[in-house]
C-alpha cells in the first residue's frame, strides 16, 4: 500500500499532502500542445506603437532593442485613490487599487525564457532590480511584486515572453504572513533549512553562489525555489545575478523538457525587514479542484524527492 504523507511549510502554517501518482515517470507529465498561433505581435520588433509609450530599454547596439518596459495597457492598479481601507457596516473594508503596473518585454524576437542565454537573464534580473528600486520609491508604494506567467495554465494571454511588475500600496498578505512567520525565529531559518536540504534528496542544483531546492512541503508538481548561498534581502544585496540566472535557466532547460506552463513569483525582503531573497518556480501541470479550494491543503502528486532527482538529471 502507498502512503503519502501530510506535510507542513518550512515556517508558514500550509499544508500538502505528498501522494505519489504510482507508475508515473517525469515525462509523463509533459504537455503535447504547442503555444497558440499569434495573428499580431504586439511586444515584437516594429510594434513598439502598440504599446503604451516606452518607460525604458536596453539597447542592443544596432539601433534596436535588446529589453523594453511600460506600462501595462490594462492596468490592474493606478496610482490614484483612496489608501487607506475604510470599514462600512462592520464587514465592508475596502480601499481603491492603488498601486503601478508595468510589462517588460524580455526579448525582441518570439523566443520563450527558457530559450534565453544566462547572459540574456542576467540582465533581465537586472532590470528586474531596477524596476524594484525605482517603483519602490513612489509615494504610497509599499511592495513591488514582480512576476512571470509562462503558458496558458499559467496564466499568459500574450504569446511574446514578458515579465509582469505590479506595486501595491498595502503589503500583500502572503508576504505579510511570510514576515509574521519570520519573526519567530532569532535567525534566518532559511540558513539552516538550505544546509539541511544541501546533503538531502531534496537538493535540486547549486553552482558557486546559488542553490536550488525543491521544498519539503511544495504545492505545485516539481517546484522548485531558487536561494543565493549569501544571506541577501534584495537583489541589490547579491550582488552578481549571473550566478542566480544560472540556476533559474538550469530549472527552466528541465522544465522545456515537459513543456508545461509556469510562474515565477520573486521573494525578497521589504525595508526594515530580514526576509531572504528567493525565487519560487511553479510548474502548472495539475489542476487544484474542490479539495484544495475547500481546504486550503494542496494534494501534489510528485513529491518533491522525484521533482529533485529530475532536475539533477537522475529521471
């Protein structure tokens, strides 16, 4: 008989139950669909007009662009408004969506991230800080989140390969609760938890600077979060990104390989807070149904243990 197991988040109250899906390999579980036809591109070389206008680009020499960002055409959030929430009747709270939204082009031609050199990346994760830094900095902004959504799982309805920056004015409440869960411990847990998994069967990559684990509790089928070695709040704090672009183009070349949908969500600390920086990978290849969305507790049928093994190449 196969038993899985319940198992609790490093440091947040969330649960999974880990239950094999019995005769299944990794590439059982790779997507035979192709991305869907694109009549127009509207992120591609000559329709840059289609866009809202140009907040920045890096160049790439020729006259052309290498990166380019603005903001995004149908902005979830706007920098005007109430902030602060305000309580009707007892159980009403609400507050006007107040925040930035921004879309940076990663690349000029229709190549996906995972087609990117680590060159290519790193500089992407520069931009990455840079917008962190300077959208952080307007009034009312309290967090930056920036995002990727790859696939049409995983929530991308532009075929071009972009990145997503969304600031909001409150602090979100997963990061809140991710602080909460912090607070609890006198050191960085995340120390101690990365030398466990290092020499464990949970250890997925790691290179001079980063690390990759699939984490003990993961939520989605062959997650995969991606550490600097160096405590680090900010991507200001690491320093070199090659290293840390290295390790998430070795995580997207494995998951190419099952051809799935995607999102990756960046961790970092807010100012005044001891927050490790990390990226989550979340592949989006099973679909949460009425246990999940009535529980809260996620059933993932890859234990983390064979996500690890597939990303060292041993599956």
């Amino acid at each position: 008989m196969n038993v899985g197991e319940l198992r609790k988040d490093y440091i947040l109250d969330e649960w999974v139950i880990i239950e094999s899906a019995r005769g299944k390999r990794p590439h059982d579980f790779k997507t035979e669909s192709g991305p869907a036809a694109v009549s127009t591109d509207y992120f591609g070389v000559g329709n840059e007009k289609l866009t809202p206008p140009e907040i920045g680009r890096v160049p790439d020499g020729k006259g052309g662009w290498k990166l380019r960002w603005f903001e995004n055409k149908f902005a979830a959030l706007h920098l005007e408004g109430q902030v602060t929430p305000r309580t009707d009747n007892a159980f009403f709270t609400f507050a006007n969506n107040v925040g930035h939204h921004e879309v940076i082009v990663e690349t000029p031609d229709m190549r996906q991230l995972w087609e990117l050199s680590v060159d290519e990346v790193t500089t992407l994760l520069g931009v990455w800080r840079e917008r962190i830094n300077v959208i952080g900095a307007m009034p009312g902004i309290s967090y930056v989140n920036v995002f990727k959504n790859s696939g049409p799982i995983g929530g991308t309805s532009i075929a071009h390969s972009h990145t997503q920056v969304m600031a909001t004015a409150m602090m979100p409440p997963r990061v809140r609760a991710e602080l909460d869960a912090l607070r609890k411990f006198i050191n960085d847990p995340y120390e101690r938890i990365l030398a466990i998994e290092r020499t464990g069967p949970r250890f997925a990559y790691e290179n001079e600077k980063a690390i990759v684990i699939c984490p003990y509790a993961s939520r989605f089928n062959f997650e995969a979060w991606v550490f600097p070695k160096r405590f680090a709040r900010t991507l200001v704090d690491v320093g070199e990104l090659r290293p840390l672009a290295q390790a998430l183009c070795h995580v997207l070349a494995k998951l190419r390989e099952l051809n799935c949908s995607y999102n990756i969500v960046l961790h970092y600390s807010p100012k005044g807070e001891d927050m490790r920086l990390h990226f989550e990978v979340m592949p989006r290849i099973a679909t949460w149904a009425g246990f999940e969305l009535g529980t809260g507790i996620i059933i993932n049928s890859v234990p983390p243990e064979t996500a690890a093994a597939f990303y060292r190449g041993e599956q």
